[in-house]
C-alpha cells in the first residue's frame, strides 16, 4: 500500500484513544534475539487478555515521520475448531497509532473514527450500520500529506467492498463509499494502493474468479478523485487455487512491482511476482520470491528501503511452530536473497502473520504482525499484535 516516507511536519488532530499507552517492550513473553544478527527487538502493540487481535495486513499502514497508524482486528477469544479462536461476531476494527517510531502505541476505534459500515470482522450491528453509498464529490488532493484511503470487504469471496478515506491522517474517516465490480465476479479487496497525482489513485484488487470464490489479482485506477473507477488490467489468470493480497510498489514512472500470495490447486502456499513496464496496462510474471510460506501462506509485506534495495516480509505458518522471515532484492526484486529468520522458536502455532511494515528516518524497520505463543504451555496463548523492530543495514 502507499507509504509517505518523506519528513513532514507534525500537525495536530483530535483523535478518540481507547485505554493507555501501551510499551512494545512490555510484555514477559516476547523474547528478543542476544545473539547475532544484533538488535533485533521484537516488542507488543496490542495484548489484552482474554482478546483476540490479527490481520494487521487487511487495513493499511501508513508512516509520516515517526508517526505510524495500522490497523486490525480486536474480537473476544473464543475455542473454536477452526483456525482462528475467536468469536467472529464480536469482531470490529482498530487502529494503533505510535508517535515514537513503534515504541510505543495508542488504540483507536474504527467505528468511533467514522467506519461505520458493516464489514467482515467489522461486525457493527444492524441498528448501528451505515449503509455504503456512491461517492457524489471527488475525495480532496491525494498527494496531501494527510490524505489516507482504505478498502473494507464484506467476505473473502466476492464482496462486495466499500472504502473510507481521511483527512487527517486517520483522525476522523469519512465514507462508507460504495466500490464497483468493474465487470468482475466481485471485489473482495483489502488495502493496497498508490498515489499517482492529485487526483489519481491506482487499486490493487482481489477479485472473485468465475465460480465467484477467491481469487484473482487485478489493476484499477481513478482519474477523478474516486467518481469513477476505470479497470485497467488483470495481473494474474484464473488458476485452481488463489491469488490474492497484492503488495505493490512503483520503481518508476512506467514500473510497477506486485509481489502476491498465492495458492496452487494441490494447496502449495508461495509468493508469486509480477512486474509491468507500461505503467499496468499487462503484467510478466517474475521468479517467485518465495516458493513455501507453509501451512496456510503468508500475505507480503513490501518495502522500498531509503537505499535503494527492497523487503520483502513473510510468514511461515507452522502448527509446529512459525517463524518470520525477511528477504532482499538489490536489483528491483528480479532476485532475492536467501530467506532470513527475524524470529522463531517462541510456541507460534500457525494463526500467525499477516505482516504489515514501514522504514523509520533513522532506517530502522518496523514490522507488525499477530503472533501467538501457543505452543509454548507456559506462556498466555491469546493472539496478540506484535512488532520486530530491526535495521536492515545488517544485511547489506
């Protein structure tokens, strides 16, 4: 998704905090790594007991200076049989606003900052939702500092999705605004986007394929603030399994890279990757970054560094353990380095991941993820958001 990484100065917004800050460094079970690659701090955003938080990849991350918003999903614990142990109707959205670079964070309240809709893991009750509507003026100058934009679907399938847009950095949200099939199955999108120009925006989809189930990876645009939206290509082919989850960057003014999730027919989980030279009208598909993400796949999380070189984050999600990886590419993400373990061997079963991340002005990385520890019998096992921070000048 897009990310301001240019210094800019503070402005001051009224936002609605929930509880107190809390101090990525303040939770017993996280480990940090002693040894060798020094520094790595792995740290909590968000715990509370007998909650259950995830997906930080669904809903965006933004940075300005070293203020950083992302958000996620807060729902109760529950055992259940599936994967995820929460109770899905108690399920709303978050954010998590840090105004130290990730050290430490407040909790803010979707609804509260104006999403109002009903969503999946949004669940606002019927007496409470807002229904989404057409945007009938254009959305304000995309290249403002303080402008943020977001997707939320109502499924994993084919939606529909409706979208929010900010200000002020996600102080208040104003929508929700209906979002167009655009001659799909349906649209089912998280958030991953660019700011072309003041009145441009390019949208990184996950689409439904034809039996109208997740899913495929498609390219929009808007050239009028969001009034319309103009389909401008698909990225990736129906296939027997999915792709979806889409984590874009542009190289340059006709160079786009999309590093995606993707699952075989016969249940292999990678990251697949596809660069356009034509500024998105087609697509090539690309080595892929990553060839096994583990029992259940990971999302992307993609970084241009302020050197020049790109990250790539993932999970690999394990029952018997997950661990979190990061990869980098020195020419354009045409090759990778070998997988790097950034964290391990702490009882993560495999609902983990989702990562999300952003580079600091003093270079260093933040990434955010959920983890757990439920492996490990002496430890809380609720799903929590957690951070590693680290400098990635270590593997140059």
């Amino acid at each position: 998704m897009y990310r301001y990484t240019m210094p800019m100065k503070a402005i001051s917004v009224g936002i609605l905090l929930l509880g107190v800050i809390i101090s990525s460094k303040s939770f017993a079970e996280v480990r940090s790594n002693n040894g060798w690659p020094p520094k790595i701090e792995h740290g909590v955003l968000y715990f509370q007991e007998n909650k259950y938080a995830g997906w930080p990849a669904n809903n965006g991350i933004w940075i300005w200076d070293n203020e950083i918003l992302v958000g996620f999903v807060e729902a109760n614990h529950k055992t259940t049989g599936g994967l995820h142990t929460y109770d899905k109707e108690s399920a709303r959205h978050k954010y998590a606003r840090s105004t130290d670079g990730g050290e430490t964070w407040k909790i803010e309240d979707a609804y509260e900052l104006g999403q109002t809709a009903w969503g999946n893991d949004h669940n606002v009750p019927s007496d409470m939702a807002v229904e989404p509507k057409p945007l009938t003026t254009p959305m304000p100058d995309f290249t403002d500092p303080g402008f943020i934009f977001t997707f939320v679907r109502h499924n994993n399938d084919d939606g529909p999705t409706h979208f929010y847009y900010s200000k002020n950095r996600g102080a208040k949200w104003m929508g929700p605004y209906s979002f167009p099939n655009l001659g799909t199955a349906g649209i089912a999108s998280r958030t991953d986007y660019i700011v072309e120009s003041e009145r441009e925006l390019s949208v990184f989809l996950t689409t439904a394929k034809a039996d109208r189930k997740e899913g495929r990876v498609a390219f929009a645009r808007t050239s009028n603030g969001g009034l319309t939206w103009d389909f401008v290509s698909w990225i990736t082919d129906e296939q027997g399994g999915f792709d979806i989850m889409p984590a874009s960057l542009r190289l340059s003014e006709t160079e786009l890279l999309i590093v995606i999730r993707t699952r075989t027919k016969d249940w292999q989980d990678l990251l697949t990757a596809y660069r356009s030279t034509d500024n998105g009208r087609s697509w090539k598909r690309l080595k892929n970054p990553v060839n096994d993400t583990g029992n259940g796949g990971s999302p992307p999380a993609l970084l241009k560094l302020k050197d020049g070189r790109l990250a790539l984050a993932y999970i690999y999600r394990s029952a018997f353990g997950s661990r979190v990886n990061i990869r980098f590419s020195s020419d354009n993400g045409n090759n990778w380095s070998d997988e790097i373990v950034l964290r391990s061997g702490d009882g993560a079963n495999r609902d983990a991941g989702y990562p999300r991340m952003v580079q600091r002005p003093d270079g260093k990385v933040v990434l955010i993820y959920y983890w757990n520890n439920a492996n490990d019998y002496n430890s809380t096992p609720y799903r929590y958001i957690a951070t590693t921070i680290f400098d990635p000048d270590y593997w140059k």
